[in-house]
C-alpha cells in the first residue's frame, strides 16, 4: 500500500479552531518567524493566517489544494518520525471543502508573489501580486453550503476563548516565533521572537502567577520534562491553565493531568486544578500521533513510567517549594 492510503482519513474541520490550528501549524512547518492570526465573530466570518515563512512555489500552489498533497512526507516510515505538524495532506484539502479561501504567497526565489481564490471547491482566480515573502491564507463563508454544522458552533465569545487558548498555547510552545492575535479588529496580544517562557505566561495567562510557578526540569532515560507549575496556593475552578506540550505539541492527556491533579489534591485536599505549562520531550518512537485526525489525542509508549516520574517529581517540588 502507498503512503497515502495508510495515513487514516478523517474530517479534520469541525470548527473555526480547527482551521485556525492548521493554518498556524503550517505557517510553523514553513518555518515562520512572525505569525499573524486574524478572527472576526469567533472565526464564523473571517479567519486570516499571515506568516513570514518560505512560501508556496507557484507550480505548488494548485497542488497543495489537492487532498493527501503534502510536501512533508515520501515514505510510510517518515509517519514515525515527524518533526513537521502537518503530515496528511489534507487541511488545506479539508478547508476548501466547508468555505472559500483566498491565499498569496511569495517565496524567495519567485519575483513576484502570487494570489489564488477558490469559490466553492474551485480555482476561481489566478493573478500575481506585490508582497512580501511568506503566505497569508483567509478563510471565510465557513460551514455556507453545511448549515447543520453551522448551527452547531459555539457561540462567538466561546469559539473566540478557545482560539485565543490555542495562540496561548503555540505562542508558549514556540520559542522563537512571535505571534500576534487580533480579534473583531482589535489588537489582543503580541510575543517576541526571544520571550522567555516565564515572562510569556505572565503576559498572556495571568499577571497574579509571578510570585506562584516552580520551576521544572526533570529527566530518566526515556523522557524529559520541563516548565512550571504552579504553587499550592494557586489553583483555579476549571483546567484552563493546564497546558501539556509533547515533542512540542499541545495535547490533551488525561492521564497526566489526572496524576499531576492527583500529586496536589494528595497535598492539601480541594487544591482543585492547579495551573501547569508542561513540556514533555521524548524520541519520536514513543509518540503515535496518528490516532486522531485531530492530532490532539496523542498516545505514548512507557506511559507507566511517565506518570510515576511525573507524580514523585512535582510532589517533591511543590513540598519543597512550601517549606
Ligand atoms: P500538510 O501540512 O499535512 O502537508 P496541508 O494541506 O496543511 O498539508 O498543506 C499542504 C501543503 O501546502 C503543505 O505540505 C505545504 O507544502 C503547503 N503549505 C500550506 N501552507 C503553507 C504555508 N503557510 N507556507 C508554506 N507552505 C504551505
Ligand atoms: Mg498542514
């Protein structure tokens, strides 16, 4: 079987999350350094993604659009060994499928960038255009010919939350890359290039943990973990400030945030859900990513020996950081 027919096929937009997550992953894997991501009414209207990255060739272009196209992966053995985030082919596919798009791209080798707009599945212009190296895709009329899927959506405010969570999370994920966020028209925030970490989480989560993180940086053969965690006194009523990154991926991982919850309330009962921005790194043979489209669903070998490093470690820290 070929490549492609291994990769498992799945729906890849359910919302205006999902394309804004694809289109940053792949201004990431194009190696940007500035990011700019624009959403009006929640991403429902408007969405724009404008990177500084290497650009789209233009006899690339049309073929980016065609579904399992992706210029990231030759063979079956390359899908164990990811170091891009994009790997199917199929955002761009996908998002063409449920809304209109318009994308200019300029590379360095090109003298003039390029601009193609897609109307209803298909190519509907085709020009050239002043602009600066990089790509800026726009996305709108989402979900127009699916209505069941347009009523569906949360409302504006909480598909806006969640979009504004994600920025958070690749701008705390990469350093490196600057992001900025506008929404409705209105600048909402901005990292830099070189931001630490702390100095990030101050600025975007919340100004109150400046005197609340501890620090980690914990290791055993198979795994290493670093970031912060927060004290005992800090806690919140939700998980929102429960990040975890794996090989630099924002995950959702049950497991560990059940065992780092289980480290604190084990601590002082109804310490709630603490904040934490962790950063797991392990050999990429540990990781399947390939269980959902969504790429957010993650598993790992040795998870055993993740959790109890995991629940010995930040216990011992938080302890220590009390006495
Ligand atoms: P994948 O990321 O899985 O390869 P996508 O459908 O997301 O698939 O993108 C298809 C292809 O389009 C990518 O492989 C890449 O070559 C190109 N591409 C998409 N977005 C960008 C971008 N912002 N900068 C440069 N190339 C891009
Ligand atoms: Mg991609």
């Amino acid at each position: 079987k070929n490549t492609i027919e291994k990769i498992a096929a799945g729906e890849v937009i359910e919302s205006p999350l999902s394309i804004v997550k694809e289109l940053v992953e792949n201004s990431i894997d194009a190696k940007a350094k500035n990011i700019v991501v624009e959403i009006k009414n929640g991403g429902k209207s408007y969405i724009r993604v404008t990177d500084d990255g290497t650009g789209i060739e233009e006899y690339e272009l049309e073929l980016a659009f065609k579904r399992h196209a992706t210029s990231k992966i030759n063979t079956f053995d390359d899908l164990y060994n990811i170091f891009t985030l994009g790997f199917r082919g199929e955002a761009l596919s996908s998002i063409l499928a449920c809304a209109d798009l318009t994308l200019i791209s300029c590379t360095k080798n090109s003298k003039v960038g390029k601009k193609v707009v897609y109307k209803n599945n298909k190519l509907i212009h085709k020009s050239s255009i002043a602009t600066n190296i990089g790509t800026s895709i726009e996305v709108y009329n989402l979900f127009k010919n699916i209505p069941v899927r347009r009523k569906f959506l949360a409302s504006d405010i909480r598909e806006s939350n969640r979009i504004s969570r994600l920025i958070h999370a690749f701008a705390l994920g990469y350093d490196g890359i600057s992001f900025k966020f506008i929404k409705d028209d209105r600048f909402i925030f901005h990292t830099l290039e070189n931001q630490n970490l702390i100095s990030k989480i101050y600025n975007l989560i919340d100004e109150n943990l400046k005197d609340e993180l501890i620090h980690l940086e914990i290791k055993n053969n198979l795994y290493e973990i670093s970031g912060y965690t927060s004290s005992i006194n800090y806690y919140r009523g939700n998980r929102s400030l429960q990040y975890i990154f794996i090989n630099n991926r924002l995950v959702e991982y049950k497991k560990i945030s059940n065992s780092i919850e289980d480290t604190y309330s084990g601590l002082i009962p109804n310490s709630r859900y603490p904040a934490f921005f962790i950063f797991i790194n392990t050999n990429s043979n540990n990781v399947d990513v390939n269980i959902h489209p969504n790429k957010r669903e993650i598993k790992l070998s040795y998870e055993d020996e993740l959790l109890s490093l995991i629940k010995e470690n930040i216990g011992k820290k938080v302890i220590e950081n009390v006495s």
